[in-house]
C-alpha cells in the first residue's frame, strides 16, 4: 500500500509567517518533506506538494547495480507543481538551501540512500 498527501502551499502565506522553511508530514507516517521558504517565493502561484510514501513491501524484488538483490525502505516520493498545472511537475535545480526529505526509517550500519530524479 501506499499514503498520499496532498499539500496547497501559499508562498505569500509562508512569507508573512516569517518561518525559513515549511514542513510537511504524511500522515500517519514518518516521513516528512521540508521546503525552503526562500525558494517557494519565487512562484508567484499557489504550489501544490504531492507526497507518496510507498509502504513495504514491494511487490516485485530490487536489484542493484551489480545484479545483487536488495532490500528497499524508505521509499518516498516527491512532486512539486504550480496549482494552475496541477499534472505538471516543477523541475528543480541549484537550490540556496537544500528541500529535505525524511524517509521515516532508522540509519544503520551498510544502508545506503539512493535516489532516481525524473
């Protein structure tokens, strides 16, 4: 299964609250997406937040790059986009401050993040 979260966020609303950055949980779930309010001002238009955290497990076995099979967690994703285009995703790049995402799992010894950016 999975849990959807859908976020409508005011960069004027956030820059009269005078926070530095806006977090955004999935609810029930660990997992939480925090945003720079310093990059959200540079869209004039409400941005829509969409979160997924895909919960265990997979359905179909993960393999790395060497062919040996791997264990998955954490497995979260992340789009943003204008609330006048919802279907269409912002491309980001060369942020100030990084958008940080808390996959919602503990760090131990040999696990290793990765990430695919569309």
């Amino acid at each position: 299964g999975a849990v959807l979260s859908v976020q409508r966020i005011s960069p004027a609303q956030l820059q009269k609250s005078g926070a530095s950055r806006w977090v955004v949980g999935i609810g029930g779930t660990n997992v939480s997406v925090s945003l720079p309010v310093a990059f959200m001002l540079q869209f004039a238009d409400d941005v829509v937040l969409t979160a997924i955290d895909i919960q265990m497990p997979l359905a179909k076995a993960q393999f790395d790059t060497t062919g040996e099979q791997v264990q998955v967690q954490g497995l979260v994703s992340v789009e943003l986009s204008r609330w006048s285009r919802p279907g269409e995703a912002l491309h980001v790049s060369g942020l100030t401050e990084p958008i940080l995402i808390n996959l919602g799992i503990n760090a131990s010894r040999g696990v290793q993040c990765g990430y695919f950016d569309l």
